[in-house]
C-alpha cells in the first residue's frame, strides 16, 4: 500500500498529532514531512490541497486537515 | 487495544473522512457514531473535548478534529 504523508511544522499541535497519527496507522504507513526545515516541499503540500498544518495526505490523494497548528501561508513568509 | 471512536453527524466532509479513517486505521479499530441519530451521545463527545465533526478520539483520550462539517453546537439545535 502507498504511504499516507503527514505535513507539520514543528508546532505543539503538529507534534501531538503525529504522534497520535503515527499510533493509529503506524510508522512505517507514513512519510513525516517537517515543512518549516523542507521549504522546498511546500508547494508539493499546497498542490496535494493543504492549506494548513498538521495534515495528513492519504494514499488516494485525500487531505485531513488534523486539528490546526499553522496556515501554510504563514509557513512561507 | 482499545478502540478510536469516530464522532460524525452525515455531512459531505463527515462521510469522506470516515471512508478516510476506515481505510487508513481498520474498521475493526474504531467505533462509529452519528451524533445526529444518537443525540444522546453529544454529551459525551463534548466531554471528551469534541468541538466539531467530524472528529476522532483516539484510545489514549487524545481528539483530532478531522476538516471541518460542523460545529458540536449546531448539533443540539
């Protein structure tokens, strides 16, 4: 099966997120993205219909906006 | 291990991210509710700190609010 790919930014919120995202599908079923280290993967995130952080894109190309840590406009500036 | 329980109310968003969930955690793994049938239930979503549907709550307690149908408030009304 295709990797789910979980965005974040750092934030308290992303960080508790993933934690839980990774108990409940499992580590090896999904990529952690760090978007405020990997800049250049924003656009990816933006293309995949992120509009904030943390999200989880799963493998058919759905987002889950998870709760709300930061706007992914805020993360470009 | 215990069960995640899924809170939704039959919106559009609600209905995607359940098939989301499913697909990414297991049916086996989580409870399904529709709080606009079980009305009775919105108490304990709330208790449990569910803002908005849909939502999730994982077996440690911990609430991810999934993209946004609706608010626990509209619910009761």
């Amino acid at each position: 099966m295709a990797k789910s790919i979980f965005y974040h930014a750092g934030c308290p919120v992303c960080v508790s997120a993933e934690n839980d995202i990774i108990e409940l599908i499992g580590e090896t079923q999904v990529d952690i993205i760090h978007l405020g280290e990997e800049t250049t993967r924003i656009k990816e995130a933006e293309s995949a219909g992120v509009k904030s952080v943390p999200a989880l894109v799963t493998p058919k190309g759905h987002v889950l906006h998870i709760n709300f840590g930061a706007s992914l406009d805020d993360l470009k500036n």
